[in-house]
C-alpha cells in the first residue's frame, strides 16, 4: 500500500503549487497565532474564529458577544480588545469564551489555504506537536505543512516546527520535498538548543523589542497545550479535538 | 561604517519582496545551468547569452553564428543543438565561440531579477565559488543570494550553495535574514558530505533516472571553473571575469 504523501510550504507564495484538496493542510505559524489559539482551546474556549480582516474581527466579535483579538506591530489593533499573546488566555479568562482573532501571517495563510481549495485545516505550533502527530498519523491522508513565515519572507522558527513534526512522522509517509528534508535538519540540529537558536532569527529581533521574551519561549517549548485546533466550514471555527 | 546587507531568496516567487536595484544579485541554479555557464566561460567561451524562451534561442543562435543550447526535462529541446550538461562544454570545442542557452530554472530567475530593476547580475555555482565570493566582497554593496529552486519551489543544491557563500564572505555584510541562517547550518552540516547528501534530494532523483550522476557531483564541487560570469545590459550576455 502506498503511503500518503507530506510536502512542507515554507511560505504562502508557494501555496498554490501543491494540491491542498485532498491533504490535511497545518498552519503553523509558532511566532505567535498559533501558539495562542492552541493555548485558548486548550484553556477551554469553546471555539476561536480566525478571520484575515479587521473589520471583520470587530463585526464577528459583536455578533457573537466575543473576545476580540489582533495585532500589528506587536500592538493590539484599536477597536480590537486583546493581542496576540498566549499568556493573555488562562482557564481562569478564557474558558467557556468564544474569541475572533486576526493576525498577520497565520491566519491570512490559513485563509489562503481554504481560497486555494484546502478542505481539511488544522493549526500547529510547539505547544500542541503531540497532539497534532498523533492526529496527523490518524488521519492517513496527504499532509501539506505550511509555514506562515513573516510578510510573505520565510522564517526560522515556522521551519523548525514542521520538522519537528516530519521528525516523529516520516516513517508514516512518503517525503519527496527538499523543503521537508531541510526542515528535518533544521529540526534535528537545534532540537537541544532551541531557545537559544532562535535569539538569533529576525522575528526574535523583531518581538523582543516589544518585550515578548516569555511568550517566544513558551512559543518554542514541546506540548504546553495539546490539543488539535479543527476548522470547521460550517461555522468557519476552529474546534479542539482531544488527540 | 554600516556594512552592506545579505539576503538569500529561496525561490523566484520571493524575489520581488527585496530590493534588487541597489545590490548585486547571484543567480544560483546548481544543477545545472549557473554550473555549466561558469565552466563554459572558464573553459573558453567568448560569451554566453542566458535566454528565456526557445525561439529566442534559436533566433539569437542564427544571428550570432553561436551554439545554441537547452534542455527540458533533460533532453535536448527540438531545434537547439546542444544539452545543459558542463561536460558538453570542454576548452575543445567551447574555446572563442558563443553560447546560447536557455534552462528551466536558471536563465528564468536571471531574466525575473532583471525585470525588477537588479542592475547588477552575476551567476553562481560552486564550480566559481572561489571566484563569486572574492568578488562579492570587493564590490562592497549589498547582496542578494538568489536561488532558482525548482518551477519556482525549494530546493536543496542552490541553498547549499547560498550557505557556502554565507559562510566564507559574512564578516563582511550586515545579515538579518532567516535564509541566510538556515542556508550557512545546511552548509555547515553538509560541507564534508555534500555528494552525498544531494543523492536524498528530489533533483539528483529527476536527474539521475537521465544517467547525469556525473554531472552532479561536479556541480557540487568546489572551485572547477573559477571564473565569475557577469551580465552586461548593453550586450545582454554574461562576460567572464577573473576574480
């Protein structure tokens, strides 16, 4: 029998050249979307709405008397009410909670992804691996793995997540991307150093000046929040699912 | 004095995200055609006229009385004389003459970077290694590292390549760049086992299956052809330079 296939995407730009219909497309975007909404779910929000504009963040959020969340530049967007921090959704604030969110790299990809034909979409950060292998190898079907990178520019830390996954998967599909086998390495190599590797990517840079620090290693850290986020195209809400 | 910047494109879908006015850009295209440019230069050639299209190749073999060269899918294409191969171009038979040459990937992102305004275009590969880092730091501008991947995706060879160079000349330049950090570790991981390690990629598996093992492991080696193909505007063909 033939094993599915796993391709790695390491940026939206080159969405559009592997077929996202029939594979279960991961957004990862570990600096920080997905991180958080991982955090949330597991925290107990009922759902979280990812959505690729603000005016729509502001909208959904009165709808459905949600929190809303998003931010530019390391600032919570105005009319929004919470940033993009994993710290700022505790149990003890988010449970029982519906949050709309948008952000700049991780949900624009994962909107991209389902304009460009994905019909089943997760999302994946450090926080959730576990959770997201263990579902992954379930599901026996095409895996893409697509990292939001920053502005369209590939980054570090979305690559060393997907090999990370690719790392404790492989032997369950077949892999002919160069992407995947560099994102393996990449994995390989700093798995041990992690939290000090990435001090030296543009995006640490980038987020430390905003005094993010303590987010960006919880970012980077192994199964924090293990559950898998499941889109549903129904009601457009990632869902958690216990994996 | 503020160094110059470096920055490593992964694919031609990424180029317009960077400046290319103000730098020099690297078309890097390891198997093959940025290889066999640097040894048919090296081994003779007067010029070599990188082309995008066939007709054009055709058109430009006539008037020039030159060889006309180019593959698809690694066979010669119908109307043009000779192959992408560097072992085609020995001092024998490529010695005054002028080459004509379209490829896949290469002459592709060559003719992408002109049309976004790159002013300055040299090619590389790691038969002029040497060559394209002694140059690179005695231009003292900024640089971009870009990689022809394959139809427009990943690719491992080129990023080894970019790494390489990473490694010898970054003293020299100012870098905040995830590619470039990801480039130098795949080099730096893979420098003493490079021939090996390309027999993993899906490019050796493509080509291999046309018996081009050969060819490959040249142009994954260091310094054969040391010369540095520099492409004039006014002429629009590569001259080579000694550096």
């Amino acid at each position: 029998m033939n094993k599915p296939t796993l391709y790695t995407i390491l940026s939206p730009r080159l969405l559009d050249l592997y077929d996202l219909e029939n594979a279960v497309v991961v957004i990862i975007d570990v600096f920080r979307a997905t991180s958080t909404i991982a955090t949330a779910l597991f925290n107990g929000a009922q759902l979280v709405y990812p959505v690729a504009e603000v005016q729509d963040c502001i909208e959904k959020g009165k709808a459905l008397n949600a929190i809303t969340a998003g931010e530019r530049d390391g600032k919570v967007i105005e009319g929004l009410q919470y940033g993009n921090s994993p710290a700022e959704y505790p149990a003890s604030f988010i449970k029982g909670k519906i949050l709309v969110l948008t952000t700049t790299n991780g949900t624009k990809l994962l909107h991209l992804a389902l304009k460009q034909g994905a019909s089943t979409v997760i999302t994946g950060s450090f926080p959730n691996l576990s959770a997201v292998c263990n579902y992954l190898i379930a599901q026996n079907k095409n895996v893409i793995l697509g990292c939001s990178g920053w502005k369209d520019r590939f980054n570090i830390e979305d690559t060393l997540f997907a090999g990370a996954v690719i790392h404790r998967i492989k032997s369950h599909f077949t892999i002919h991307c160069d992407s995947s086998l560099m994102a393996e390495d990449m994995h390989k190599l700093h798995q041990t150093d992690r939290i000090q590797f990435i001090r030296e990517t543009t995006h640490w840079h980038r987020l430390q000046a905003y005094g993010l620090e303590k987010d960006l290693e919880y970012c980077v850290t192994e199964d924090g929040a293990n559950i898998v986020p499941v889109y549903h195209p129904e009601d457009k809400a990632l869902h958690p699912e216990s994996w």
